[in-house]
C-alpha cells in the first residue's frame, strides 16, 4: 500500500459515510478475532504440537528450484513487511518532521513496493510450481498447505494488484489518511470503522485477505516466521569420534589429520 503525493485522501471520520453493522463487523470485530486467533493460536501450537512447529522442509526431494524461489520470495516478503511496518505505524506527520516530503515518500514507496511485490509473488509463484510438478514435494503436500498458499497468493495479489491500480495506473491514493489511522487505532481498542468506507475496494478486500490469513497462520507451517535457533549460540560443540583407526579409505589431507 503506498501513497501518491497529490492522492485525493478518503474522507474524514466526521465526512465519512457511516459504515452500519456490516462495517463494524469488518474493521472492528473482525481484526480482533482475527489477533485471538492469531495470539491464541500460537501458544495452543507451541504447547501441544511443538514437534509439528516446523516447516516440514522439502530441499531433500529437490535444491533446483528451491535455490532460486525461496530467497526470492523470502527477500519480497521481508521488505514486503517493512514497507508495511513504516506506512501503517509510522504517521505521515512523523515523515513531514523528519524532512522526508510527500514526493520522496511516494516514489520510494512505489519502486520498493512493487517491486517486492513482483519479487514475493514470482518467488511464490515458483515455489508453487515446484511444489505441484516435482512428485516427491507434491506427495508431501497436505490440503492444509495448500490452503495456506492459496491464501498467501490471494493476499499477496491483492497488495500488489492495490498498489498498481491506485499509484501507477490511476491517480493515486494517499492511504496513510484512511487506513493507517485504522490500523493504529486498533492497538488502544478505538478503531473507526467510518475510516474503512470509502478505502478503494482493493484495498479493503487486501485488508480482509490478511486478516483472514493472520487467523490462520498459527496451524500452518508460517509459525517457523517465528522461530529462530537461539539454543545454537550457548549449546556446547558437537564433537564426532570415530571408533576406526582410518577414516575412509583414503589418507587424510595434509592439515587434517587425527589429532590425541
């Protein structure tokens, strides 16, 4: 989602149409069962299925294609994330006392955005593909990983799709007036569902998407986003022994003979 520096802002809070209980519903409840099962989740997962919290690699079955879609997908989605964290948490009076003006806001965001964009959803798109025609990674395929991709693809499309539409083909749209405001509001418990009314509707179903794919996250292999090998910098070293006088049946390279 990214801003155009003569974007024609959505309308104020007390301007807005009213968004009656179908709006309530999407941009006040919905976030909050979305982050209960999101929170709630995660602790369920880890407490009673913490040998499933895993991503059930494949790089076994195939390297090929894993070598190039993985850090493809994995490089778009990480700046993917950061560009997110800065438009939606930082307000855009915060940038204007920084010194950072509404033209170089815009057009960093707009190559950076689409072409994380580009880079997630062709990462992705790859690793579908191998998924779907090496046998031995599509044997290994449950429904649920399938699920979870085609909720990925969706959401991830819908932000690109958002971006395109509303910065480079049309005449631009300044969402950190809108939904930025929303988002924010929803960590104090105020959220205005009156912000959401007038939001392009690529926006607001890229909105929903993700908050349909954060309730779902925490029963899918996502929860290794969460994970890092911290026990790696304080466990004891490994050390192999070998009960053989010879290892192999070749000599050992100079520099690497055995040792005590």
């Amino acid at each position: 989602m990214i801003a155009h520096p003569h974007a024609l802002a959505a309308a104020h809070p007390a301007t807005a149409a009213e968004a009656g209980p179908g709006g309530v519903f999407l941009w006040v409840i919905l976030p909050y069962i979305s982050l209960a099962f999101f929170v709630l989740g995660h602790i369920w997962r880890y407490r009673y299925d913490k040998f499933g919290w895993t991503t059930r690699s494949s790089q076994l079955y195939e390297n090929r294609l894993l070598r190039i879609g993985s850090p493809l997908f994995h490089f778009g989605i990480l700046v993917v994330l950061l560009g997110h964290i800065g438009g939606l948490l930082i307000p855009e009076s915060w940038t204007d006392a920084a010194g950072i003006s509404e033209h170089t806001y815009h057009v960093g965001a707009v190559v950076l955005g689409t072409i994380a964009g580009v880079c997630t959803l062709g990462g992705l798109a790859l690793l579908i593909y191998r998924r779907r025609t090496v046998g031995p990674v599509f044997s290994a395929t449950t429904r649920n990983d399938k699920a979870m991709y085609v909720s990925l693809t969706v959401t991830i499309a819908l932000g690109l799709s958002a971006t395109v539409v509303a910065n480079i083909v049309g005449g631009g749209y300044n969402y950190r007036t809108t939904i930025s405001p929303w988002f924010r509001a929803l960590s104090y418990g105020e959220p205005d569902a009156n912000l959401m009314t007038g939001v392009p509707l690529l926006f607001q179903l890229h909105a929903i998407s993700a908050l349909i794919l954060f309730a779902f996250w925490p029963f899918t292999r996502l929860v290794h986003m969460l994970t890092a090998p911290l026990g790696y910098l304080t466990r004891p070293y490994i050390v192999y022994r070998s009960r053989d006088d010879r290892l192999g049946n070749r000599p050992p390279r100079r520099g690497w003979e055995r040792v005590g």
